[in-house]
C-alpha cells in the first residue's frame, strides 16, 4: 500500500498498519545477528521509513526554534528526517568497508583457484541444512524464513584433490523490497564470484513452481540469469520416490534430501561435471 493508504487507514482505525515490506524488514531485524546484518537491515529499513516520516499535526508547539533563533527553526519532523539522513550516509560508508572487505576475502580465494559454488533459493528451502549435511557444518537451521542473512562458507572436499567453497546465502522471496536488495548488494555481491550457482527448491511445497520462478526472476534483476546454475529439489524425502522423481525431473532438476546423505549423489556428480566438466564422483570427503 502507499504511505497514504498506510496513513489513512492508520487515522480511522487507530491502529498501527504494517504493509509487507515492513513486516519483512522486521523479520530481517529479528534475525540480524553480525553486524554486517545489523548494518544492512537498518539501512534498509531507514530508505523504507524515511519517505513515510509525516507529522500528524503542524501546531506551533511542534516547534523547536527556541529563543535566539531566526524563525521558528525545524519542526522535529524536519530534525528527523534530517537525522535519517545523516544515519543513511554514515551506514552507507560502513557497509561500503564491509563490501571492500568482502571483495578482499573472495580474491584471496579466487587467486589460490579454488571453485566457488552458491547456494541459492527461495526462503525456507532447506540451503542451510544442506550445507551443513554436506560439510558438517553449523550454519542456524530452523524453520522459519530468512534464518540465514549473512552468507556462510564452507569447503567441500572431491576426490583426486579437489576442492569447492561453498558458500550459504539469504534466501529469497516474490517481490524482494527494492531497498532491501540494495541493501544486502553487499552480500549478494558473493554470487558474482561463484562458478556456480546451485538453485535449492522446497520440492514438497505445492508452491514451488512460483518459488522457481520467483528465485529467476530476482537472479536476473541482479544480473546473474548466464551464471552457470544447477537445480536441486530438495526435501524429497516428504514426497512419495515417483512424486519426487517426477517434479525434479519436470524442471531437469536433480532430487535429493538434506537429511539424507545417501540421496547426494546425483547432486555431487552433478556438481563435479559443471565445475570440471568431467568424471562421475563416486565418494566425498567433507573438511
């Protein structure tokens, strides 16, 4: 809804009105453990609020110019706004260290020539859970959206030596906030660098057509729709073997469970052959 409608509905009602993007903010804000998290949500959320900071009433009293001063001064409106923005320009000079940051850590990795792979996906999907069955990891798991708001790396050992970093990141949702992906650019900036981006879908969601959909749709916004990607219907296991076989197979996905590491197979061979374009894995060695 507009500010506007917000604001009218919020007269007549006497109630507060959260639209959906504030709820996601807030969600976002309830889950942001580091700072790099602390620093993105509140950016975003300030770009959100600050078009919608209005007063309810113009009265002089809501004045502040105060004896010695020329006029009435600013209204504490103004002195809000103001403040927001001051706040904006130094949380944009922070999350740009974070960013400078983060491009050092990921060409220290690309010099020492190890292969990048994201895991990506709709919120809620199981990416976490499956990072971790993979590299016996400790990522937050829970069943909830957006657990995970920093992106988590981890390495993933093939046979014959080879190596992967795998690297966990915020899940997605149809019509991400605007503010709220520029916000997170820094963070998001980690699938750039991938080799390869591996697409985890909730397979047992009658949903997950959209969700697919909804997770192209953001990748190509943020220009990444030619990166190499491998689609992977996760939670099988909550579907019957023909259903699951049949859904993964509508969408040339491959099938598996995160709590099934039997089920990792077809998604490691999957994973050797768009990296090195050769050979079938046989076992994993997780580190």
């Amino acid at each position: 809804m507009s500010p506007g409608q917000a604001r009218a509905i919020s007269d007549f009602t006497e109630l507060k009105i959260i639209d959906r993007t504030m709820l996601i903010l807030d969600i976002f804000a309830q889950h942001a453990t580091s700072r790099d998290g602390n620093l993105q949500v509140e950016l975003a959320q300030l770009k959100y609020t600050l078009p919608r900071l209005v007063e309810k009433n113009t009265m002089m009293s809501r004045l502040t110019g105060g004896i010695g001063g020329r006029g009435p001064g600013e209204t504490k409106l103004e002195i809000n706004r103001r403040r927001a923005r001051e706040r904006l320009v130094l949380l944009a000079r922070a999350i740009e260290k974070v960013k400078k940051s983060r491009q050092l850590r990921r060409k220290r990795r690309g010099n020492k020539g190890i292969p990048v792979v994201a895991i990506v996906g709709y919120t809620n999907a199981g990416k976490s859970t499956l990072l971790n069955s993979l590299t016996k990891g400790d990522a937050i798991v829970a069943n909830k959206l957006f657990a995970t708001l920093d992106p988590i790396s981890r390495r993933l050992r093939f046979p014959r030596e080879r190596e992967v970093i795998l690297t966990d990141t915020v899940g997605f949702i149809r019509d991400l906030p605007r503010d709220l992906v520029a916000a997170f650019r820094a963070t998001l900036e980690e699938l750039d660098d991938a080799d390869l981006l591996v697409h985890v879908v909730d397979a047992s969601d009658d949903d997950h057509e959209d969700q697919v959909a909804a997770v192209t749709k953001i990748l190509t916004d943020l220009d990444l729709a030619e990166k190499p990607r491998l689609l992977v219907f996760n939670k099988s296991d909550r579907l019957n073997p023909d259903e699951a076989r049949y859904r993964a197979r509508n969408f040339g996905a491959v099938s598996t469970s995160a709590l099934d590491r039997a089920s990792f197979q077809p998604m490691l061979s999957a994973i050797e052959r768009a990296l090195w374009k050769e050979g079938h894995t046989t076992d994993i060695v997780v580190s």
